[in-house]
C-alpha cells in the first residue's frame, strides 16, 4: 500500500516533466502507474492486509491503513477508471492545452489520495487524505482558472466539502475519544453509543453527506461542471462524491442502529434522488443532465449502504459499481460530443448517431445501464435494491413504503433523463439533415473512443456475469447482520415477484414520462418549493462577510492601544475570576533565595519603570534590555546556564535590531502627539504583570504528582543521549514544537524581507565590487591601510578604525565560539539556536563596523538560500526518520572510533540542530540585509 501511494506521489512530481517531454501523449506513461498499482490490487484481492507505520502514538496519528474488501473494491473503481482517463486525456487535449503538465500532476496525485482515503485505518490520516482530494478537486475544478465560472465553481466546491469535512473531523475527535481508538478496524467493533456518540455521528455524516452532494449540500456538484470533462468523469462520476459513500458504507456495520443514522441517511437520500431527476429532466446541457443524474444517483446509493442491512448492502456496491461505470463512460462521451462539435446543448445537436455511429453505440449501452434495462448491471443492481427494500425488517411498515414508493419515483425518473440524453444527445429531433454544429464536426478517433468504450462493454459484461460479481462483493456485505434465512443473490432472473413488477412499472411510467415531456418542460416552476440552492449559498456568503464586517467594526476600531487593552484586560479578568470562584488552594510563595536576586529585581523594576517615563528611544530600549538581562542573571543564579546565555544573546541581538529600525525614527518622542491617559495604561500594565505572577503562584501550588522537571534529566540523557536537557528538548523530545517555531521564524523573515523590499527580495548583500566606480576611488584616496573591505567605502566621518580592528580580531573568535556552542549544546550550554545566534551577533559586529558592503563580503550568499536549506536539514530529519522505519524526528546514535580524533559519539538530532543553526543565521542576515543594508542604500541615493 505504501508502495502504491509512494508510486502516484512520485509520478505526480514526474507529471509536468513527462508532459512537457511528448506533450499530451505523455498521459500514457502516466497511466501505468494506476495500472500497475491496479495490478497489485487484483493481485491481493481477498485478503486483509494492514500496514502501520509509527508517527506520532501520543497523538493517535499512526500511518495505519487497512486494505479489506471494501477497500479493494472502491481500489479498483479508482485505479481502473483512474487508468482509462489518463488515457482518454491523451486524445481530449492539445499540445498547446495551458498548464497540461500541472493539471496531470493534479489528476495522478488525485488518483494517489483517492487510494489513500479508501485504504485508511486511522481516522485522522483518512481525514488528511480527505481532505486533500478536497484541494486537488478545487484546482482540478478550475483549470480553466481565466474563466469566471471555473474560478466559481471551484470555490463553491471548496468551501461546502471543506465546511462538511470540519464538521466530520470534530466527529472523528469525538469518536475516537470516547472510544478510545482512532483505527475504523477497532471503532466499526466498540461502536460506542449515548447522546455524544450520537452527535460525534451525525457531523460525521455532514462530512460525508457533503461530499456526496446530498441535500441540501447537493448544488457544488453541477457547478463543477465547469471542470474539463475528464475531471468530471473522474471526480464526479468515479471517485470522490464516492468517498461519502465509502465512509457511510465503512461505519454501516458498527453505527447502523445508532439512534441519528437512518433517519438522516434515508430522509436526505430519497430527497437528493427525486429532486435531483427532476433538475435532470429540465436540463439542455448534457453535462448537466448527467450531473443531475449523479446527484440522484448519489442519493439512492446513500439510501442503499446506509440501510444498514446485508441485501441492501450487496445492492448498493453493485449500484456504486455500475455507477461508475456507466457514468463516467456517459461523461466522456459527452467530452467526446463537446470536442467534435463544439457544443454540448442538446437543442444544437440532430443526426449526431448518423454521423458518430460508435459513439451512439456506446453512449447506448451505458446510458441502458444507467436506466436500469436488462442485461445491464445497472438493472441487476436495481433489481438488488427493490428486493432489499421490499423485504426489510430495520423499517417500520409506513417508512419501508414510504422509502420503496420514492425509490419507485427516482427510477422513473431516471429512465426517462436516460432516455432524453440519448434522444438530446443523438437524435435526429424531426430535422431532414444534421445541425450545423453536428454538419462541422470531425469524427473521434479510436483512441479517443477506447476509454468510453471499454466501460460501456464492461458494464454489459457485468450484468451477464452477475453471479461471478457477487462473488466480488459478498465479503463486505457479509459484515452486516441478514435479515432472512437465505441472502439475495444476484442475477438476471429472479422470476416473476414484486420487484419485477415494480421494473416493469418504472419502465412504463418512465417511458411515458419521456414521451410526455413537452408538457413537462412547461412545468418551469418558477419558485422552486426548497428554494433554488445556489442562490441560498450567495445569501450565506454575503450574510457572512457583513456579519464578519460588523464584528470586525465593533472590535477592531483601527486603534493598536484599544486593540492591545482589550487583549490585556481580558487576560487580567478572566484568570483572576476563575481562580477566585472556582480555586480552593492557597499560594506559597517565597520572594527569594538569597539578597543578591532582590537586588537584581529591583533592578529590573526600576529600569522598566525608567523606560516608561524615558522620552530618547534608544535610551528607553536599553532600560527595557536591562531588565531583559536581568532575567538572564536569574536564570544563571538558579542553575540554568543554558537559558541565560540564550537571553543574552537574545536581549544584546534584540537591542540591535531596535537600533536600526530607529535609524529611521527621531530620537526623540514628541510629547505634544503622545497619546494620553498613562495613568490607565501603567495601571493595566501592573495588573497583568500581576495577574501572570499570581496565576503562577497558583500553578505551582496546585501541583498534586511528582513534578515533570524531575523526569526531565533522565529522560534527556537515556532517550535523546544528551546532557542538557534544554538542548535535548529542543531538537529531540519535543523537536516538533521547534520545527513549529523555526517555520515561524522563517515566516518572519520573509515578512520583514517583503515589507522592506516590497516586489522582490534583492538577492544576497552588496560586494565591494558591486559600489560605485566612483565610491571606490574615492574610499581608495582614504586609507591606506585596509583592516575591512567594505569599511573603505564608507564615509570617512562615519568610520571608526578601533570598531574595524577590533572587528578583525575578534570576529574569528566569535565564530569558532558558535561553532562550539553548536557542537557542544547537546552536553553543555549552548545549541543551534545559541550558535546561531552568536554567529549573527558576528555578523551584526562585521555590518557595524564595515557596512553593507563588508557584510556581502562576509556572506555573499542570499539569506534566502540560507532559510530554506536550513528548514530542509530540520524538516529532512523528520522525514528520514520514517524511511529508516522510526518515529519522525527520533534520535538515533552512531559510535565511531576515528585514527587521531578518538572515540565520536554523534546524535542524529545534530542534523535537525544544524537546521535551526541556519535558520537563525539566515534570519539575523535577512534582517541586516532589509533593516540595514537595504535602508543604507537608499540613504545613499536621497542623498
């Protein structure tokens, strides 16, 4: 299974590549790779097989798949048609098709999810590949990205699944802890019931229901008709409006009886079937006649595995079966029609069979299965459902009528839209010779007609071979309880019985309904009786963005002090309240070990009080920086080297980005334009301060277990192999929290780097080969004695020569001190992040004392380049991990004794470390290249 999805992940990186090599017939390389893994699917049929790759066990987030008959019979429908769909795109493009490669990138890594979603055991990993289809049906839906309607559709589709797949991920977290796992193969066994459970499985089913297009979720669907043709014959037909199905067909057997489920499930079913047939029966264009029909269809097949019974079960695979055969065989044939003659309305086609004699052929025998005529399996599945239906016993005697009788309707229904595409689309509408568009069009080649042609075959083979079928679908339909002595079986002939003559009935009532449907189309139902849903949803989307504006309005008045208040005030009452209505413990707190950190405090509070009252800026930072280094004294009095080394550098790094930002300020604050009210200001200063201090005092005294910080030394030295246990949090035992925060940092960058630059980021810092001609001869005629490059280019006022000797001398020093900081971190105080950081505090020392000129000379290399590679060592360590068959981010230890070095003993988290080591190094120079040496030039050109 890993194999499979590893094989789509990299084909789907290889797309664009292979497209752009043999242009559109690069889809037939592309398509080996569904068939082989359809291979491999056939190859295993029968058996159960379950793969787990640990992950993340604390968070229930193991690669734990699960492949059993259900999953290899929707495998199949996804792998096949996936296959014959690459192949029909290599006829339906052209070479100069914009974004081809993309778009096959798009549809192979579709294929790969889809199997993804199907084969998952654990909830949350099928969460993720959910929603993943949900992302590439959104691009696959607008391709056509120039158009109104495509970008339109798109969103519409995004926004309903991704709604519907939130509501299913709350339900998935709330099943899994109430039942204590998160692998469907557990949960489908425990099927825990009560009131949470109950709701955990109707927003389960919001997820699901949506993306099956279900009342009253229903309407993206037909939008997404604005896809090319093979995305719906795929995604729309096939493969992901079955993922709701799927999942409903996975639960059925452990939440059948739940209280919420058929209730929902038939209700909402028998609604989307006769709704959508009778949108189908009003619609001129046949991709919309088809989407309709799905969407009915959707909601039969919903009403079948939702059932909870094991006939109705048997019926509804064989309806998702014969679904997506014939469905995406009818859609590609409507591609077909589109492409050769330009149109898709069925009042601008006539004669179209005289003139496409195959393609009428085979649009024939898929649109019979679709209506349910015998030896079609479209009829045998039918068949299936009637008798289910008729017989069950989990429905009262007026629900069971209720539901045959509507089931009754939608068939006849969809006879009669079977037959109006087939006239609509083929006919000759009483006209003595073809239409214009039909009289224009080209013959489809073979090629182009292969991949309709071999499902329309297969599903008058699958009817004949029903019997051999059931063999196929019998095994899932098995873990659902029987509700008499002997199962259904299927085939052509079951005799003469009700179920019969309920067909017969369809066929008449259907036909006549077809015959009739001049006064149908009359019938235009000006104000649909459930309202028309696309314009519910604009409704909702602009009920939502003036709701957002007056939230926005009443919160966010454009004032940072108001804003800032709000955020404080409520961090001051809410805690405080909390404590004193609902805390019984007291709080034991001791002011100080010893006088000297009473001293240091009032230190600290009297330069923070200082910096409220400081009117020059950079005297107010350096008070605030006083207290910050005061901090990292505390820390060193109390045993943790390690954190006030951090803070100092910190604070000293800190205190020069302060300084540059200033470069562009007064030094000054103007008090005239000072905003008033300090008094209130420095009293909710004081009371957060307070707040924070009395939340910990709480905090500490509630402890009631062995405090964590206890376990922490053993836990650093025997697990992550390091003796600092700081370090050996960081980049080992909670290393995706930095990971997190190195992101963020990253992040950071580019955003300063982008409000700086503005359009680009400027590559690398200048060289003293980048200056002015003029510059360098005139720094040349300056000195005489060169101890920094760039430090002759700047004006001579501004230099200071002991800065650029002192500069000279030291800098080597502070490096090979952040390379040992680096290496020695795991063991000792230090680390990547410290060694990054004294390596960028090297680096401002170089900017300062030689410009930004030295500083390119320093590192001619872009930050950028610096940023990404060390998020790729940091990120790379993860996922080597998993390819070693470990936990992500987990350490291991390699002894090695070397001729002169002596014994080495090294941890892989050095690598994860490096990665931090970079990343801060490329975030000093990134913001010395924007806040200085950028600012710095155009210093120089307004001068």
């Amino acid at each position: 299974m890993l194999a499979v999805l590893l094989a789509h992940a990299v084909a789907a990186v290889l797309a664009p590549l292979v497209v752009r090599k043999f242009g559109r017939n690069g889809f037939y390389p592309l398509s080996l790779v569904p068939l082989v893994s359809l291979g491999w699917v056939i190859a295993n049929w029968g058996t159960v097989q379950t793969v787990s790759v640990e992950w993340a066990p604390g968070l229930s987030m193991d690669l734990d798949f699960w492949f059993d008959p259900l999953a290899a019979i929707m495998s199949v429908l996804v792998l096949g048609i996936g296959t014959l769909i690459l192949v029909y795109c290599a006829r339906y493009f052209t070479d100069d098709e914009p974004r081809l490669g993309i778009f096959a990138a798009e549809m192979v890594a579709f294929a790969g999810a889809m199997f993804g979603l199907v084969a998952s055991d654990n909830m949350l990993l099928l969460y993720i590949f959910w929603e993943l289809t949900t992302v590439l049906s959104f691009l696959l839906v607008g391709h056509y990205a120039e158009r109104a309607s495509s970008r339109r559709a798109a969103t519409q589709a995004l926004l309903v699944t991704t709604a519907g797949g939130l509501a299913m991920l709350v339900g998935i977290i709330i099943l899994g802890q109430v039942s204590g796992t998160y692998n469907l193969s557990e949960l489908i066994e425990v099927a825990p019931r009560g009131w949470l459970a109950g709701v955990a499985v109707v927003l389960v089913l919001i997820g699901a229901l949506s993306k099956s297009a279900i009342v009253p979720l229903h309407f993206w669907l037909p939008g997404a008709m604005a896809a090319p043709t093979p995305v719906s014959g795929y995604l729309h037909a096939a493969a992901m409006v079955k993922a709701g199905i799927y999942l409903v067909a996975r639960l059925a057997p452990g939440f059948a009886d739940a209280a919420p489920w058929r209730f929902t499930i038939i209700t909402l079913g028998l609604l989307t079937m006769v709704l959508a047939g009778w949108r189908a029966m009003r619609a001129f264009d046949l991709k919309l006649v088809l989407a309709f029909g799905t969407v009915s269809q959707l909601g039969f097949m919903m009403v079948l595995v939702g059932l909870g019974t094991r006939d109705a079960a048997l019926a509804g695979m064989t309806m998702v079966v014969a679904h997506a055969m014939f469905k995406a065989a009818l859609f590609m044939a409507v591609g077909i029609i589109d492409h050769t003659t330009g149109t898709r309305d069925i009042r601008k086609l006539a004669h179209l069979g005289n003139r496409a004699p195959a393609l009428m052929v085979f649009a024939a025998l898929a649109a019979a299965s679709m209506a349910g005529l015998p030896p079609f399996l479209g009829f045998v599945g039918k068949e299936a459902a009637f008798d289910s239906l008729l017989n069950t016993t989990v429905l009262a005697d007026p629900a069971r009528i209720a539901t045959v009788g509507v089931v009754v309707l939608g068939s006849i229904l969809t006879l009669a839209y079977s037959v109006r595409f087939m006239w609509g689309a083929f006919g000759r509408k009483r006209l003595a010779r073809p239409s214009p568009a039909v009289q224009g069009m080209h013959a489809p080649g073979p090629l182009f007609l292969a991949a309709p042609a071999v499902l329309a075959v297969l599903s008058l083979a699958a009817g004949l071979a029903a019997p051999q079928l059931e063999k196929l679908l019998t095994p899932y339909s098995r873990t659902l309880p029987a509700e008499a002595a002997t199962d259904y079986h299927l085939a052509l002939w079951h005799g003469v019985n009700t179920a019969l003559l309920l067909t017969l009935l369809v066929f008449a009532v259907g036909t006549a309904l077809f015959v009739a449907q001049r006064w149908v189309n009359r019938l235009r139902f000006e104000h649909p009786p459930l309202g028309n849903a696309d314009r519910i949803y604009d409704a909702t989307l602009r009920g939502m963005d003036a709701l957002s504006m007056r939230l926005t309005g009443a919160t966010q008045r454009g004032s940072l002090p108001l804003t800032q208040a709000t955020i404080l005030g409520t961090l001051v009452v809410v805690p405080l309240v909390l404590l004193v209505v609902g805390t019984d413990t007291g709080a034991d707190v001791r002011l100080w070990d010893s006088p000297v950190q009473f001293v240091i405090g009032l230190m600290m509070v009297a330069a923070a009080l200082a910096a409220t009252v400081m009117r020059n800026r950079l005297a107010s930072v350096i008070l605030v920086g006083l207290s910050g280094y005061g901090c990292g004294v505390l820390f060193a009095l109390h045993g943790a080297p390690d954190l006030a080394l951090t803070q100092f550098l910190v604070e000293t790094l800190t205190l020069v980005i302060f300084v540059l930002v200033f470069r562009k300020l007064p030094a000054e604050v103007d008090e005239r334009r000072a905003i008033g009210f300090k008094i209130p200001r420095a009293l909710l200063a004081v009371a957060v301060g307070a707040t924070i201090t009395t939340i910990g005092a709480y905090a500490i005294n509630a402890r009631n277990s062995v405090p964590i910080y206890e376990r922490l030394p053993d836990a650093a030295y025997y697990l992550g192999n390091g003796k600092n246990v700081v370090n050996v949090l960081l980049v080992d035992i909670r290393a995706w929290d930095t990971l997190g925060e190195i992101s963020v940092l990253l992040v950071a960058a580019t955003g300063v780097a982008s409000l700086v630059f503005r359009n680009r980021r400027f590559g690398s810092a200048p060289r003293v080969a980048d200056a002015p001609a003029v510059a360098a001869e005139s720094s040349a005629s300056h000195s005489e004695t060169t101890w920094l490059l760039g430090g002759d280019l700047i004006d001579p006022k501004h230099r200071s020569l002991v800065l650029e000797v002192t500069t000279r001398l030291i800098f080597p020093t502070i490096m090979v001190l952040s390379v040992y900081f680096f290496f020695s971190g795991h063991n000792a105080p230090g680390g990547g992040f410290a060694g990054g950081l004294t390596a960028g505090l090297a680096l401002v020392l170089r900017y300062l004392a030689g410009g930004r000129y030295e500083l390119g000379e320093t590192v001619p290399i872009d930050a950028g380049k610096i940023l990404g590679l060390g998020l790729t060592l940091a990120a790379g360590t993860a996922l080597a991990s998993l390819f070693l068959g470990a936990p992500a981010l987990s350490s291991a230890v390699f002894e090695v004794t070397l001729p002169v070095i002596g014994h080495v003993k090294m941890v892989t988290a050095l690598f994860f470390d490096l990665g931090v080591y970079l990343i801060v190094v490329g975030l000093v120079l990134d913001v010395l290249r924007s806040l200085g040496a950028r600012l710095d030039a155009q210093v120089e050109v307004n001068q």
